[in-house]
C-alpha cells in the first residue's frame, strides 16, 4: 500500500531542513573536479508547483520556505540551495518548490551521475516528465535497489533516504539496508531523514541508536523542531543522520540550525540539537 503524495506536504520545514543538509553536502562532493554519485532512494515527483491543489490543502510551504525565500540574500550560508530554488522561480515569485532530484540536480556536472528509485507508479511518471536527460531512474523499491547499486561509480557521493515512514518496519529497514550498504560501500556519506512525531508514536531514538550502531564510525545528527511535542499526533520537527559527514558540516549546521529555528519556530519550545552519535579520531 503506497499512499503518501509528496506533493501534500512540497516546501515545509522538514523539506527545508532536509534539502538544506543535502544542499550542504553537495556542495562539499562539487569543491573537487572528481565527479560524485547521487543516489535518492526514495525520490518522489522530482518537482512540485505550489498552488497545486494537494499543496495548497494545508500550504504547509508557508511555514516551511516561503519566509526563508523573503529573505534569502541574508542566507549566503544557503546560497547552493536557494540557487537550486531560483533554477525553477526564474521570477522572484516563489511557484515551484524542486524535490531532492531537482536540488540534485541544480548541482550536477557532467561528471556526476544521478540514480533516482520511486516506487509509486504515479510518482515516478510525474519524476520522468520533471527530470531532464542524463539522470538514471528506477521504478523500484529503494531498500531493496541500493545495496544492489553499491558500489557506486563515481566512487564518492551521496546517497539520500528520505521514506515515508507510514509503515513503521520502515525504521529497522533503513538500519538494516544502511548494515547491508556501509559492507558494499563503507566511505560512502549517507543522509536519512526521519520525522520527529507526537510522544506515543514518535521512533525517532529507536533510529538514532540503530544508525549509531550500523557499522560506521562517523554519525552526525541534526534536529529542528518547531513548536511543542504533542501526546496522540502530529510532526513536530524532524531530524537528519549523517554518516561519513563531510568535513566542516557540524560547523555549518552549528551556525545554521539556531537561525533555521528562529526562523521557523510555530511556538515558543521550537529548538535544534546536533550531536555526533559515533565519532572517530581515524
Ligand atoms: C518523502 S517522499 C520523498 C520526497 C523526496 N525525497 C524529496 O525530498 O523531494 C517519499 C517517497 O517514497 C516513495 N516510496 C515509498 N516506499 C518506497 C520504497 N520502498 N522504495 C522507493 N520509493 C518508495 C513514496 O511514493 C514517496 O514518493
């Protein structure tokens, strides 16, 4: 059963934190002339118009992106993500928020290469008709696809995992594909997304202590919530594990995340965390 629609949820502040991360990361892979490897196991429509009818039920874009994008030339800490964001706004208005590809996309050069897995028949049509050519996209189950892609070439990049998480296994396969990736390519740098949720159904120490124990040595983790957790429902915020960050990331999201929860704090308990859950010297 695959019910989740991206598009419901397109520029919010979990997007925001997610394609920041992302932005940040590719950033790093393009200092060198070398090419990377991007791999989203879980890509989504690609792209997202905002006043699509889905995106406007809850317009959660308002409280995620649009204040950022008002003041985005005080962000040059963002800029590879804003420029990824003005690549489909060639006007100031903000109309078209890009999903993970697109962002990937934005960084692209032609020595990089892009692997996208969806599974949703829907979605992944709505990914063909947004992606350009030289992107390679799979109509597949993600958990099941990467491992099977790895090792990649180019030999360093990226590799984004960004699930649904409505079904709750979803939690343990993401340890167990990342157990399975990091035996096929160990230096590889991995971002998972999770969504921080309401008390009796919120996972997320479940996952940081199963992403702290798979295998890699190197595991940072950024949180941003922005209003107060509930008992029964609700997301709150949502995190990003990072694992052989690249060098300086801490630093970044140090200066990033508290101007990221002032920013788009809902109510007074908004807050960010980053810690490294493994770390070594070597
Ligand atoms: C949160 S959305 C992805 C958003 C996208 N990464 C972005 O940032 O723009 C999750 C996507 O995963 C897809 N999906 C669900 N289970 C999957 C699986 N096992 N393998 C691949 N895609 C899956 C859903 O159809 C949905 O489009």
């Amino acid at each position: 059963m695959l019910s989740y629609r991206h598009a419901f949820h397109a520029g919010n502040h979990a997007d925001v934190l997610k394609h920041a991360v992302q932005s940040l990361i590719l950033e790093a892979l393009s200092v060198k002339d070398k090419g990377f490897c991007y791999i989203d196991t879980h890509s989504g429509a690609g792209g997202y118009a905002l006043d699509h009818e889905w995106t406007q039920k809850k317009a959660e874009y308002l409280t995620g992106i649009a204040p950022l994008w008002q003041q985005r030339r005080k962000w040059p800490q963002l800029a590879g993500y804003f420029a990824a964001i003005e690549a489909m706004n060639p006007t100031d208005e903000l109309d078209f928020y890009p999903g993970s590809p697109k962002v990937a996309a934005h960084f692209q050069r032609p020595q990089d290469s892009l692997t996208l897995m969806e599974l949703h028949h829907n979605e992944v049509d709505l990914l063909r008709q947004n992606m350009g050519n030289g992107v390679a996209i799979h109509h597949r189950d993600g958990f099941e696809g990467l491992p099977a892609l790895l090792p990649p070439t180019p030999r360093r990049g990226l590799v984004l995992i960004d699930p649904p998480y409505e079904l709750k296994e979803d939690y343990q396969t993401v340890a167990t594909t990342l157990a399975k990736a990091y035996k096929r390519w160990p230096i590889g740098i991995y971002a998972i997304w999770y969504p921080l949720l309401a008390r009796k159904v919120d996972r997320s120490g479940a996952l940081r202590e199963a992403l702290a124990n798979c295998g890699f040595e190197q595991v940072l983790c950024a949180e941003l919530s922005v209003s107060a957790q509930a008992d029964d429902f609700g997301m709150y915020g949502s995190g990003m594990i990072v694992l052989n960050p690249p060098w300086k990331l801490d630093e970044q999201l140090t200066e990033l995340l508290p101007r990221l929860k002032d920013t788009l704090a809902q109510d007074k308990a908004a807050d960010w965390k980053l810690e490294w859950l493994k770390k070594s010297d070597s």
